[in-house]
C-alpha cells in the first residue's frame, strides 16, 4: 500500500517536472521562435489533415 503511494506520487512529480520544462522552454523562445514554432504546427496540421483525408 505504502509503496503504490509513493510510487503513484514519485510518477505525478516526474509529469509535472516534465510539465514545467515544457513551459520554462516555450516561455523562453524569442518572438521569432515563436513564429517558427507556430508556421511548423501549421504545416504539421495540414499534413496530418491530408493523411486522414487520403
């Protein structure tokens, strides 16, 4: 019992460490990162659309 508890809480603190370098790294792209991030989502969202439209 005690070891699911923390092995349950160990997991959820990795997700959020993980979570938080997530943001940390997008908060400190600079504004043309940004757009650059933003013109490949685009590009992946077309092409995701095309494979499932095939």
């Amino acid at each position: 019992l005690v070891e699911n508890i923390l092995r349950d809480w160990h997991r959820e603190q990795k997700v959020r460490e993980v979570e938080n370098q997530i943001e940390q790294y997008y908060l400190s792209l600079s504004n043309d990162e940004k757009d650059e991030d933003r013109q490949w989502t685009k590009i992946a969202t077309e092409s995701s659309k095309r494979l499932w439209e095939e």
